[in-house]
C-alpha cells in the first residue's frame, strides 16, 4: 500500500551522506529561509492588552507583582489605550476596579450607572472610535466584599449560579451600551453567555460579540491578577467550585461546546502556557476563533526571572506567546502586548 504521509522515510531517500542531518538544517541556514518557511507568524495582529483603570485614582499605580502594568486613572487609561492603537494593537480588555468602600456583596457598583465600568469604556470609546476593539472582562469578584466572581448564597456559603448569571446580564447591557464591542463573561457560570446574549438582544445590542472565558482553569497562576485587581477571597477560599479543575482535558471541551451552542462569538482557553493542550483541541474542535490568555502569573515569571538575569525576558515572551498562537490560539490575550509590539512591528 503506497504511504499516505506526505513526509518521506528518512532512512530510503537520500543518497547524501550524513542524511537526514543535512536535509533537516537545510531550510534553516539564514534568517530569510527562517522567515520564509516559519509555519506560525506572529504578528501585532494576534495581541489584545489586558488593562486596569481604578476608580478615585488620582495617579496611576503601578502593581508591583505585574513590573510595567499599572492601576490606570481615566486620562492615564485613555493615554495608553492610545498608545496601544498606534503601535497596531487591535483590541483591549478592561478591568474597572472600584473604591475598596463600594465594594458589597452583590458587586452592585460594577453595573452602577455612574460607576467606573461606565465612565472608563466611554472614555476609551471616545478616545478610540472604531479603531480598537474594546472588550470589557464581565465579573464581579472586582466588585463583591468577599471577592467570590458572584452572589454567594447565605445558607450554603457557595456561589449561587442562577443569581449571579441574572447579575451579568444586567451589567453587560451596562457594558454594551458604554460602548464594548465584546463582552468577555470570565465568572463560569453555567448559562452565563445564554443569558447575557439574550440580554444584549432584548436591549437592543444584537451587534455587541460574547467572548466567552469557556475553559477558565481554577489556577494559581492569577495571584498578580489578584493583586492588581485588589481581589481576596474571604475565608482564605478559591474558585474551585466554579472553575475548572487542572487535572481535567475532555471537561474543557464540553464547556467550549456548550458556550458555542448558547451563541458565544469566540471562546477563550485560560491560562495558555499549563494548557496548550486544550488549545489545540479546542481549535479542532470549533469554528468560532480561539483565544488564549496569557495570564498574570506567566507574565510575573517571566519578568522575575529576567529581572534576575537568569533568563532573557523579551526572547521567553515571545516564545511563549509564539508557542501559545502554534498550538492554535487566533488571538493572545498578555501583558506584554505593548512591549510584543514593539518588537514586532506594525
Ligand atoms: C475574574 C478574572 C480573573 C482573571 C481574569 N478575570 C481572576 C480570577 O478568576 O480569579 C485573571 C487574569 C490574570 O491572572 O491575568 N474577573
């Protein structure tokens, strides 16, 4: 039977002494047949910047575990996201941040009409136009006293679902009509992207995409997150009751499946590096674009370890965020979107 594969046996083709060694280097021996035959491209067009804007700021703040990321006031916030477009950035993520003395135990300031979440999409929008894509990360736990991503039921101590997907929808219409193009649902709930699609339909947002965060693993890896969004959870608790568990591959593709069928745009795979695996099979397994989100602790490794010289910070960085888009993300969500940027060129 004639082989199928397309790539030959390395022991019956050559008569090059030394073969397979030389065959293989062949295509690697400049920088232009580098660039020419490289499968995965990376380009300024695969990165959105997660950013922090904080209410009752009166200058920004930078977040020590996270070097060259700030808590952003309005107009530092609005100065960025500018700087970001013109560097070819194509899309931002918003985390508004409250006074730690709004905080309650619904989150109730984070859809509040004069709220943070509103002024800082307006601004953006104002500042933007269509010229980025502004999503705006819909959660509570910025919001909520005992830093849980939802309502928290008295009686059980849990995370009440049905209560809390009522909550989202409420604040992505808030978000849509600020001026989100995306909204981005990152709390797990189950039927949270059907109901806040139905919402933003009802409220006259057909237009406005949902990004589902539809893999979020409970990770130890969203520690800087956590302190740059000033988020502890009471009791010393987790989210393991409502985010994935690390140890599960086959769960991850189930969740991606029914966020597609309750109408998600796209899908997110979260954190990327620890889970590569389920970026690859989420991109076989839908057609919707893939996003994978570099997160806060991958980040702070790397910045840690070049800070020390142990490693070459700006070479890992894009590494990694090359390895993340080869194993089939369409988009990146990281950090180092700017200084990626930078680098790679408009
Ligand atoms: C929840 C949310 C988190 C992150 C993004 N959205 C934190 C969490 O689930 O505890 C983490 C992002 C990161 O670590 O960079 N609003």
């Amino acid at each position: 039977m004639p082989s199928t594969s397309s790539t030959p046996s390395l022991s019956s083709t050559s008569a090059t002494p030394g073969y397979p060694i030389r065959r293989l280097r062949r295509l690697r021996r400049t920088p232009a047949l580098r660039r020419l035959v490289a499968q995965t491209r990376l380009g300024v067009d695969d990165l959105v910047a997660p950013l922090f804007v904080a209410d009752g700021l009166e200058t920004p703040r930078p977040v020590s575990s996270l070097p060259g990321v700030s808590q952003h006031t309005i107009p530092s916030l609005v100065a960025e996201v500018r700087r970001l477009a013109g560097l070819g950035i194509p899309g931002v993520i918003l985390f508004p941040l409250p006074r730690t003395e709004d905080k309650d135990a619904t989150g109730s300031a984070a859809a509040s009409p004069d709220g943070i979440t509103r002024r800082a999409l307006e601004a953006v929008r104002d500042a933007v136009g269509d010229d980025l894509v502004v999503m705006a990360d819909c959660c509570l736990d910025e919001f909520t006293d005992h830093g849980h991503c939802g309502i928290v039921d008295p009686g059980t101590g849990e995370v009440d679902n049905d209560a809390t997907v009522e909550h989202y929808a409420e604040l992505a219409v808030v978000q849509a009509k600020a001026g989100a193009d995306v909204i981005a649902p990152s709390g797990m709930m189950d039927g949270q992207v059907a109901a806040i699609r139905a919402a933003l339909d009802g409220s006259g947002y057909p237009t406005t995409a949902v990004l589902a965060y539809a893999a979020k693993y409970a990770s130890a890896l969203y520690g800087p997150f956590r302190d740059a969004a000033d988020v502890t959870i009471v009791g010393g608790g987790d989210r393991k009751g409502y985010q994935q568990d690390p140890r599960n591959g086959r769960e991850a593709l189930l969740e991606v499946a029914l966020d597609v069928a309750e109408g998600a745009d796209m899908v997110m795979v979260k954190p990327a590096l620890t889970y590569l695996d389920v970026v690859a099979e989420v991109r076989r397994l839908v057609d919707v674009p893939v996003a994978a989100y570099h997160v806060s602790g991958e980040y702070a490794m790397v910045k840690a370890a070049a800070e020390r010289g142990w490693i070459d910070g700006p070479a890992v960085a894009l590494e990694q965020i090359t390895a993340v888009k080869r194993a089939g993300a369409d988009f990146v969500l990281t950090y180092f979107a700017g200084e990626l940027a930078e680098v790679l060129g408009a």
